[in-house]
C-alpha cells in the first residue's frame, strides 16, 4: 500500500519517464537532474534544487545536507545514475526525509532501461513518543528524540 503524495509522485514519475524517454541511460547524475528540472518547469511543478537542510544534534548545528529536489515542498527526489541501489541509497533518503520533517521520497535510477525499473518509493513512517521535543524557532521542526520506522514501498 502506498501512503501519502501519490498525486506529486505520479507527477514526478511522469516526468522521469519523459527525461529516460529523451536521454537514454548512461550519462552523470547532474546531467537527468537539470532535464528532471526543466521538465518540472514545463509541467508546472515547483521545487528546490540542491537546497542546504541543516542538521542538528543536541541544539548544536553539525552539518548541512542537500537533496537533489524536494519537489511542491512534499517529496523529496533522489537522482542516480548507478548499477543499483544500495541500503545506503534508501538510507540517504530516509535521513533527507527526517531533517526535513517529509514523508515521502524517491529514488531515481536513470542507469536502468526503463526508468520504473530503477524507481524505489520511500516512506518515513513516524510514531511519536512522549519524549519528542522540537524547536520551531531554527525554521524546521528540529527533531531531538523520537523513534522512527521505515517502510520502503517498490512501486
């Protein structure tokens, strides 16, 4: 079963779809994530490319990572250009998604033939516990402790 952003993900895949169509597999991560871009554009899609997310630990800012896209402010979108994915691949995603308090990611595997064969939907399922503190005041809900689980959709 799938959860959450189905509309923005179908949009997203669609345009992935066009990008693999148009360029084939083979060439860099940067060159698929500028088309996925301008493809966006064209469709009507806002997002934010490369975009510093910080990260905290213990209210001390420790470093700055960056999606590839976060796409309507909803999805977060992780482009590759590799053999195949890795836990590392889903794990990279799942911590995008914490720092950025999302819930839905993708990754987009344009070394594949087909763009749905190299296409893994991630989904942050987070339960609340009592001990869950965060601070609106640095922009992103900071998240200090909670417990997270995972679920990595295959569709």
């Amino acid at each position: 079963m799938l959860d959450g952003e189905t509309d923005i993900t179908d949009q997203i895949l669609g345009c992935a779809i066009e990008v693999h169509r148009y360029l084939g597999p083979g060439l860099p991560e940067s060159s698929y994530e500028s088309a996925l871009c301008i493809e966006f554009g064209l469709r009507g899609l806002s997002f934010k490319r490369q975009v510093g997310v910080p990260v905290y630990y213990k209210g001390e800012l420790i470093a700055e990572h960056r999606p590839d896209l976060i796409v309507e402010g909803r999805v977060i979108v992780e482009v590759k250009a590799i053999e195949r994915f890795a836990p590392v691949h889903v794990s990279q995603v799942l911590t995008y998604l914490r720092v950025t308090s999302l819930s839905v990611g993708l990754l987009l595997n344009f070394n594949c033939p087909t763009i749905q064969a190299g296409t893994r939907r991630v989904v942050l399922r987070t339960q609340r516990s009592p001990r869950l503190r965060a601070s609106a005041a640095r922009g992103l809900s900071e998240v200090l402790e909670t417990d997270f689980d995972a679920d990595l959709d295959l569709a």
